[in-house]
C-alpha cells in the first residue's frame, strides 16, 4: 500500500501562489488514482482536483480550475498541486489521496472512494 505525506502548505497573501507536495512511498503513485481535497473549518471535505498517476486527463473543481494545476513527477514519487490567483475561500486543510480503485473519472470527485490520505497541510491565504 502507498503512505503519503503533503507538504508545502503555509500562509500567503490573496492573488499569491503555493506549491504542494505530496510525496508517495511504498508503491508508486502511477498505480493510483491521486486526488487533492481540502477542509476549511466547519465545513465538509470537499474535492478540489484529480488524476490517474498512470496519465490521462486532469480533474478540477469549478471553484479552482484555471487557477490550480495538478501534477506528478514519476522520478520523484510526488504529486504536485500548484495554487495561483490564491483567494481567502481557498484556506483550509489540503490533503492528498490515492485511490487503488477502478473508478470512472465520475467517481473521483468522492473523498469516500479514496483509502489512502496524508496527514494535511494548511494553506490560510490572508486578504
């Protein structure tokens, strides 16, 4: 199975940017389905982008797209989730998943269908 560990999270000011990690061990991330969530305080889990490690296309939530890439890097293991054009709505806990399921891409929107989770980073972005 895979372990996961994000990193990268920090405060910043509205319209900057930031670069999580997330570092996959164990197995490679290709083998997955690696996805970003967030949680802001009081609120539930909520999908912000995903991919198949193995290619294909990109998944994002409305809320983001255009303004989030994701990404991965074989050689190093790691998915990344670059963050621009960064709002105060986009502050909360971010956390990666790796799903070893068979999922059609409607699927990857649902934190219920991932098994693996890191431990989180906060972003809080100032206004």
């Amino acid at each position: 199975q895979v372990q996961l560990v994000e990193s990268g999270g920090g405060l910043v000011q509205a319209g900057g940017s930031l670069r999580l990690s997330c570092a996959a061990s164990g197995r490679t991330f290709s083998s997955y389905v690696m996805g970003w969530f967030r949680q802001a305080p009081g609120k539930e889990r909520e999908f912000v982008s995903a991919f198949r490690g193995s290619g294909g296309p990109t998944y994002y939530a409305d809320s983001v797209k255009g303004r989030f890439t994701i990404s991965g890097d074989n050689a190093k293991n790691t998915v990344y989730l670059q963050m621009n054009s960064l709002k105060p709505e986009d502050t909360a806990v971010y956390y990666c998943a790796a799903s070893g399921l068979v999922l059609s891409s409607t699927s990857y929107y649902y934190a219920r269908n991932y098994g693996y989770w890191g431990q989180g980073t906060q972003v809080t972005v100032s206004s």
